[in-house]
C-alpha cells in the first residue's frame, strides 16, 4: 500500500496528535521521523512541527557526521554527507536508548552539528524527559543499508518530504553559498555528491507511513 501524501505541516501535526501519547509508550517517548534529501526542507519542518506540538524536540541526524579528520583518513572527505560518512550504529544506539523504558526518567544527550566548520559538535542537543515527542530528522532514516537499517523500526512515525527538485537544488546552492562556499563551489557540490545523495533516498521514501508536501 502506497503511503498517502499530506498538505501543509498543519496536516501532519494533527496527523501525530491523533497519534497514542507518550503516556502509552512503555519509554515514554514518542519518535517521528523527517526524512528527505538535501535540501528538501527537514530542519525547517521538524523546528515547525515541534512549535507546533506541545513537549516536543528536535534531534538532528547531522551531529553523527564523522568528525573531518575522520574522514580523510578513511578517504571520504570528498563526499561528505553519504550514508557511509555518519556514525550510523551510535545513531541507532540512540534512538534505542531513548525508546528503552530505563531511560524513560533521564536526559539523552546528542550530538550537535556546526555548519561553519563542518563538525559534530558532542552533547550539544538535550532530549529531556519532559519532552517526550522527539522529531527526528534526516536523510537516510529510511535508508535499509549502510547501517541505517534499523533506524526505520526505531520510528513511530516516518514521513518522507517530498519537494520540487528544481526548489531543493537552489535552496541548496543558497545554503552552501550562506556557509562559505563559493558559488562555483556551492553548485559543485549540489549537483555532485549531493545530487548523488538525493537519489539514494528519493527511493527509500516508498518506505515512509506519509508523505508531506510542505
């Protein structure tokens, strides 16, 4: 069964309010994922969404971006930002941590990310219990390899964005430009790795619960 396709971030939130509550959740915490591909809109819904749904956080999949030196070492520097350029398995380790009942009462510290210098910054992003909706968002949630696998079972909800490619590539560019990069370079890089990228996930979206057209 094809997954049905919402209107508006209003849609979805009323989608997850509807949704049984943390209080039934044996960790009393309730995950949603955001998944899409660069440029489609991810952090702007989830921060949306979470304003949106009283108790709700947002954790980032970015702030699992293998530190830089990291990936020079492995020869992945190049492409930043492909599946095999995160620390998918303490990813999964996380959100199993935050869906163990044992953690229900206590703050989950996650990594941040710093878009000026391309790092993970650690611990910057404090999921308390106290707010138990997490939005979770990023591009290879629904991705079955390179270690993301199990992140999908992980969700109560997984809602993949679906955005105009010609919008996503030039919000993008826009971006890259905003954090330093040259136009050139900025336009390199979108319609390279991360067009690369965009292809992967656009055909893992078939396994989200919805789609939203933001």
């Amino acid at each position: 069964m094809s997954a049905r396709t919402l209107a508006g971030i209003e849609a979805l939130a009323a989608v997850i309010a509807r949704m049984p509550g943390p209080a039934t959740a044996a960790s009393g915490r309730v995950l949603v994922g955001i998944a899409g591909a660069p440029g489609a809109g991810k952090s702007t819904v989830a921060t949306a969404l979470a304003a949106r749904l009283p108790g709700a956080v947002v954790l980032p999949m970015d702030g699992f971006h293998l530190p830089q030196a990291r990936l020079v070492e492995l020869g992945r520097r190049d492409r930043m930002g492909a599946p095999d350029t995160f620390d998918a398995a303490a990813f999964v380790a996380l959100l199993r941590r935050l869906r163990d009942a044992a953690s229900a009462g206590s703050t989950v510290l996650a990594p941040g990310f710093d878009r000026t210098v391309e790092e993970p910054v650690p611990d910057e992003v404090a999921l308390p219990p106290q707010r138990p909706i997490v939005i979770v968002e990023g591009n290879y949630l629904l991705l079955e390899r390179d270690g993301w696998g199990p992140v999908a079972d992980l969700l109560d909800l997984a809602v993949g964005l679906v955005v105009d490619d010609a919008v996503r590539r030039e919000r993008l560019i826009a971006r890259h430009i905003a954090f330093g990069k040259s136009p050139d370079a900025a336009a390199a890089w979108a319609l390279g790795p991360d067009e690369r990228n965009a292809v992967a996930i656009a055909a893992t979206l078939q396994r989200a619960d919805v789609l939203l057209a933001p």
